[in-house]
C-alpha cells in the first residue's frame, strides 16, 4: 500500500507520494507515474518521478481545505496506489504561492502582498555543508524574500572549483589545470565531459529540495534559473530531448513546492546553441507541466527577451545601460504591462567587473528609483574576499552596507496602501513621487524620492480639503522624522543631502 | 582729428577709434559709422557705434604684427578720419580669440591648446559693486577659463531686485508687490514697463565692456548671452526690427574683443515670441557683422537646437535627461560633428530645485565622464544663501567641493598630448577610456575613468612592445599615484573606491 508522510497537511503544503517501483532498465525514461489528485473543488492529474533507489514519487500542492484522495497510476509499477489526506488551513508565514496582482505587482494567493526583494547567489546551495548553513543563518537575518539560484553548477571568474554534485550520472571534464588566467577556453565547453544525460544524480535533486524546504520555511521565494551559460560542462549546450527530459524531472520535482519561481534562464542570450524556438519550446513545457502556475521569467544579457510574450508572467530584467536602470522602470511598465523585477543592476562590492562593483549607496539608490517607478529590484554582493567566496555566487556572509537599507525600504513598502507604487506621471520632473497603484488609493499617500538630488526644502499641493501627515525619511541613515500635518499648499523643510525621501499619507 | 587712445597694441588686443558727431535726432538710429582698417594682409570694414555724450567708436582687433591704417566714415559727421598704428606681437597670456581646432576641440589663435572649463554667473556684473569685485576676486583664484553671462537683466526665483542698470532708456515695471511666490505671475511678461527700443542706455554697456575687458585679463572667455527668457522687463519679446538694432548694437561694441563667444541664447526654446527663423535671422546678423567670428552657439531647455547649422561653431547643451547627460558627449559628438560643451548639467548645490542641487562629487563626476568621452562640461554653483547670494546667477563666493576637483582636472587636461581627448569605442563596457583626438597620438596616451564604479584591480594590454608608464588618480582626494612601467599584459592594483582615473603614458 501507498506511503503518505504527512497524512495531514496545510493547504500550499506538500504532499508527497512514495511508491516502490521497477528498476530494470533506466527508471528514469523506461517508466512513467502519476498521479490524479481530487477534491470537491479541484482534480489534478501530475507527473511524478524516479528519486533513486527503486523509489518513484509524485508530490502535488492542494489549494482548498478538506479531504483529498488520489490514486498512482503507470507503467512504473504493476500495483495501483490510492489514498486520502486532509488538508487545513494555512498557519503562519503560509500564504501560498505567490501570483501576479494588480497587473504590476505581487500577492500570496491568500491576498497578502508580496513586495519583491530579492537577493542573488548562484550556486549557494552547491557548495560545501558549512558555507550552505552560514548562507541559510544570513538569509533569516536579511530581509530578503526572494533568491535567485542555479540548479546547474556555475563556471566563471571566481567560480573554479567543483560544485558539492553533479545533476547527472558521469564524470566531469578534469579541472586541475583551471586558472583564474585560463577559464575563458573552457567556457561553453563540453569536451571532455562524460554524463549520460538520461540518468539525473539523484542526490543533487534532494539536495535541492532540502534547499527550497529551507527557504520556504524562511519565508522565502525560490526563484531557480533552470539554465545558464556559465559552464563547463555541456549543460548549456544539451540537445532538445536532454532539455526536455530535464524540464520534465524538474516540474515533476519542484512545482508542488510553493515558494518556487521559475527562470528560464540566466542571460539566455549567452546560450550559443539554443535559439528563441528552443526557449519558447521550453516554456511550453512549463506551462503544460506546472499545474500549479507558478511564476515564470527569463532573463538576458544584452538583448532583452520579449516580455509580452504570454507565458512570461513578470519581466526579469538585467540593466541595458550602465547609468540607467531602475530609472526605466515606469517605461518598461508601458512596454510589458507586467510586474518589472530588476533581477540584476550591478552588485555591491569592488571586484574588478563593472557589474560587480557599484556602492551600497548607489545600489540602495536604485532600489528606491525602482520601488517608486513601480518595481522591484533586486540585489547582489561582490566583495573581493581571502577565499574568493563572494555572496553572489557562493553565499556565506555579507559585508555591504545596502543589505539593511534595502530592510529600511522594504518595511516602507509594507506600510503602503494596496499592492504597490506606480510612478506620478504628473509630478515635477526633478522627483520621483509614487502613489498606490490603485484608483481608491491614490490620493491618500504619497511617496517621494530625491536620489542624488539635495533640495534644502520643497513645495506640495495636492488639494484644498485633505489634512496629510508629512514625514522626511532618510533612506541611507534609516530615520523618519515626522514634520507635522498640512493641506492645501505647503512647504516642507528638508536636509539639503542625497537619499531624502518625503512620506504623504492621508490622516 | 582722430583719437587714438593706444597707438601701440598687441595682436589680438582692441583698437578703439573715438569721434565726435552729430547729436541731434536719435543717434543710435539716424547716423551711421564704419571703418575701415588696411594692413597688407587684411583689411575689414566694421560697423561702430554711438556711445553717449556726441562720441561714436568704432573698435576693431588686429590679426597681424605691424603697421594698420584707418579710414572712419559715415553720416555721423561730415568730417572725415583716418590714422595708423602699430601692432607688436602679442604677449604673456595674449594667445588670441578661442577658436575650434580638430572638430572636436578649441585652442587660442596661436594654437595653445584651450580646454574649456566654464562656470555660470548669470547676471554678476550687474549686482552691486562690491559683489561683482567679490566675483572678479573669486575667478582670479579659480581655474575657470570661460563664463556665461546675460546682456539682459534676469528675473526668476532668487532673481528679483532690479539690477545696477537696465540696456535702455525707460522704466521697468513696478516691482515693489513682487515676491517668492508670485514671481512666476510677472515671468516673460512686459506691461508696466515703458522701454525705447531704439536708445540704449550706454553706461549698461559701458560696463559690460569693463567686465569683458577684465575677464580678458585674467584669461577668462566671455560667452556672452544675448538673449534669454528669464524677463519681466519685454526684453524677451521685442519686435523683429527692435532685436535687430539691438543685436547691432553688441556686435559693434563688443566683437573687437578677442574673449568674446556669442551665446544667442539661454534656453532659446522658452522665448515663446521667438521661432526658429527668428534665431536664423539672428545668427546670420552674427555671422555678417563679426567680422572675427568668434565662437557662436545657441543653448536649449527641453528641445535641443539643431547644431548642424552651419553658423553654430559648437554644441552649448544642457542636459536632457536627469540621470544621463555627461554620459551622452560621445553621441553628440558623432551627431553633430563639433565640439561639445554641456553648458548646464545640474550645478552644485542644495536649493529645492533639481538643476541646483546635486554634489560636489556627482558633478566632478559629470566633468570627468565629459572629458574621457571627448566633450567639456560647465560649472555652477546653488547653494542656499542668507542673503540669497547664488553664484549661479550673483557671482560672490564659491562655497562648494567641485571649484577645486575642477582645477585637477583642467591640470590633466593639459597634460594630455595634442587639442583633447576621443572616447575609445573599443574599451571595456564597464570603464570610460579616452585616447588623443588624433591618429599620431592614440597609442602615446590612455586616460581610463572608472566613476562610481569601485574595482580592487584592472587588468590592460596595449601591445607587446610599447612600455608605458602608469599612474592611478585619485579624481576627489587629488592625488596621482605612481605604479610602474609595464608592457604587454599589466595589472594596476586599485583602492576599489569610486571617482578613480588611470592614465598610462608611453615613456
């Protein structure tokens, strides 16, 4: 009979179904499972997959309350599997899954907004046990809820030495003669690696799920970057039935989490052997596979994807222009009509790379240009470091000074009314004033921005009969000062120095 | 007989013929009087003008060493004059009129390379006594070699006393009810003033040829500008025929003055009386009666003018965009093929306005990217003062970080070989490198900017033969760090700190 681990379970939970089966032959291509999930107000029918072992799995995410049965079914196996569970209500931190909300902005299906705020590290999760805990106690001490990471190891300039695993069976090109000097020739390489792209290591995969088990518990979103262009390996240049077999073991594998997003990929543009038809053909794929419609993007280099394209459900942009960023926030709005997130606008840090060596404060600075343009941007650390572990790629601890400004600004966010910011196309041209992005809401708060900008003071008016509160907030030094309470025209004393903010809310 | 009051002058220093004439009717329009000025390698006729008390002048700048005779003629009298003098070579810092050099840069007559580096007073010579002195002081002991000011009396926030005098005879409008907040009711307007357009009050421009004449001395440019629409007097909306007399009237007076550059205008597209053929037939008045042509450019608030016209000898910009404008010089550049000068990129400062209040380091960074791309940028300074003493606009004092930052700059200007900088097209994305503006020099020579960027280190390759000598600058604190010579691959260590510059010099 069936083995249920958790026979009573949240809704957004997950339920997984373990059941023994062939191991004759490649469990991995020679069998299918799956599994149908019903409730009075849903009935699913998922793929499952082979997790080692003589083991096969089909994990699913209710929605609704109440009892579910299901039944296992496929080739992998003579036996037929059924069962029921009971699912409560959500505890806690459990907001489900998060969605798109608003056209712009982001919401847990259990209405709670999400404001993004989302770090990066690469290949946190593939190096060693010590540096994967310090990154876990760093993230619940950040602010953070959203981390972009890899599920395939990363090869690049800081990034030499092997991942803790491989996802496949094989054996990987011989790295001893690796330098920091040398690792351009073998970029986007496959020679010299031997993997049996039918047979996935196990091991890396429950690696990965005890990963995003961890995040989720923290509260935060995993947005995994399913492919990328950094590597060695050959995993950047697999053929479409390799691809396709790997898309379908990780949807069957991850899509029943609710804290996962989904990234095509990192810089899909860098893939040379993979054309627009082969990531439309993936996305597909997605679409088809993930019942549960998680949130789905793609992320470029130099030429950006288009993000109207309908699977795409919010844009993961990385800079274009080295000045300007988050400052086109409410441009590429108009453009997609989708949630921006600004997934990559240069680190933190002092590395010798252009993309890795911008101020706290400019950094902080974008982010604030984003939230009130409407978006979201995101963030990375890339100190030079004894050991060379910098947090964007390996996690670990961070040194900058923008990890609890960024903090600063995202409980600013949380106080705003409705959903998010969009930008007050009719404000003065030397601020970036943001409203609720809402009909109901926007005449009851205001959010003004100065960057770099040092007014020693500035006039408002809004209109002749509302009385606001006023507040000049520091976003570098973390103060609000309250000024008092005005209407009709007013003016409003300010320090004279960057990184003022100007809170207007509706008494 | 003639009056001559230096019968010996250096090339490129004014000549001024004073007569007596007729003073019956209207002076200004009723006579005429021209000169004609015979050396054997030049002979021009200019127009003079009347300067008050029954004396007219005609002014003139000789271009060569030796001997000149004149004839003067005209209705103005029926007596005819004629003369000679003497011209020597010039001397100390005498190097003639700014002219451009290379398409993409200035230099002096004599060829010594002039690398602008302008500031903005509006209206500082006509504040009071004291405070133009004030000015004069503070230029001596700074770097600036070029300064914008207006013929015309401003009127705006911070601009609202009545200037030491006004261009006309007549009375300007009551200003005793005109304060902070209703200023913008009297802005561009010209009731209540009674103005005749056709008698220039000469001691207006008496002393705008002693300021001229002092700023000479220094060795500072005057770019004059002639018309602008911070007014509330109607000098921004004369008629045709009223412009006209007027801007004869400047070009005899003050085109003999070899510091002289004509600004048409500060933000040409404001003057809502004024359209593009207006300012054409302007700049073909320019282009027919200065017979030296000194340098001529038109300055734009929201849309910019079209620098290909052929009467515009360099671009006079002001940003377009909040966020990029320095960033841009090298676009100008291939857009309009002259040399470009960012007149107004925010100034220093801390008033509420966003053109007056960003940092002494956002605005040394703006001349620093300015410079590498092969353009100039402009100073100006907004700070807020008790007494409302802006140098923006006043003149007075410099209260602020850049002046000095400034100097540096202009001191590795002049250091670089030949007229200026290019931008290299094929540096690295994440670096500004800039190369002489000539094919025998590029190789001799690389000043690479790094701005808010903070790498620990860089690596270089120039060729495998050439050794070069490297210094890393400090652009704030100042300072210039020797490295070392290198040939073939080098790596220059950096302090990972914002507003760094490296300069390698072939040895």
């Amino acid at each position: 009979m069936v083995q249920v681990r958790n026979s009573i379970l949240e809704k957004w939970d997950m339920q997984e179904i373990s059941c023994k089966g062939h191991t004759e032959g490649n469990p991995f291509t020679d069998y299918d499972i799956k599994g149908t999930f019903s409730h009075p107000q849903e009935s699913l029918t998922v793929d499952g997959f082979y997790d080692g072992n003589g083991i096969y799995k089909v994990r699913f995410m209710p929605s609704f309350t109440g009892t579910y049965t299901y039944r296992i079914f496929g080739s992998f196996s003579t036996q037929a599997y059924e069962g029921t569970f009971q699912v409560t209500e959500a505890t806690g931190e459990n907001h489900g899954p998060v969605r798109v909300c608003n056209t712009y902005h982001f919401a847990y299906e259990d209405g709670t907004p999400h404001y993004s705020l989302g770090t990066t590290c690469y290949v946190w999760e593939l190096q060693d046990e010590k540096l994967q805990e310090k990154t876990l106690e760093t993230l619940k001490n950040s602010a953070f809820n959203k981390i972009r990471f890899c599920i395939f190891p990363k090869h690049y300039d800081y990034n030499l030495h092997e991942p803790i695993s491989y996802p496949y069976e094989g054996m990987p090109v011989d790295s001893s003669l690796l330098t920091k000097d040398n690792f351009m020739e073998y970029m986007g390489k496959s020679e010299g690696n031997e993997w049996d792209f039918t047979r996935f290591h196990v091991g890396h995969f429950q690696h990965i799920d005890s990963c995003i088990e961890k995040l989720r518990d923290m509260g935060i979103e995993a947005d995994l970057i399913m492919m990328h262009p950094y590597d060695r390996w050959g995993f950047s240049q697999m053929k479409p039935e390799d691809d396709e077999l790997y898309w379908k073991y990780i949807l069957a594998r991850f899509s029943a989490y609710r804290n996962v997003w989904w990234s095509l990929a990192n810089e899909y543009d860098l893939l040379a052997k993979k054309s627009i038809k082969d990531w439309e053909r993936m996305a597909k794929t997605i679409c088809e596979k993930d019942p549960y419609h998680h949130l789905r993007s793609i992320h470029h280099c130099i030429t950006m994807y288009d993000h109207t394209r309908p699977w795409i459900t919010h844009c993961s942009i990385q800079r274009t222009d080295v000045y300007k960023c988050a400052e086109l926030v409410d441009q590429y709005r108009i453009q997609y009509r989708k949630p921006v997130v600004l997934d990559e606008i240069a680190y933190e840090g002092n590395i010798q790379h252009g993309w890795g060596n911008i101020s706290g404060k400019e950094l902080v600075r974008r982010f604030w240009e984003a939230a009130c343009r409407g978006g979201y941007a995101g963030h990375g650390e890339t100190y030079m470091h004894p050991q060379d572990i910098l947090w964007w790629s390996h996690g670990g601890e961070l040194h900058g000074e923008s990890p609890e400004r960024l903090a600063f600004l995202l409980k600013i966010l949380k106080e705003t009314p409705g959903y998010g910011l969009r930008y007050k196309t009719d404000a003065a041209w030397d601020e970036v004033a943001a409203v609720p992005d809402s009909l109901f809401l926007q005449n009851d708060y205001m959010l003004i921005y100065y960057g770099f900008n040092r007014p020693s003071f500035r006039d408002y008016y809004i209109d002749d009969v509302t009385e606001y509160e006023v507040e000049v907030i520091d976003t570098w030094e973390m103060t609000i000062e309250k000024i008092g309470t005005f209407k009709g025209k007013f003016r409003v004393p300010l320090p004279g120095k960057e990184y003022i903010a100007v809170r207007v809310r509706k008494i």
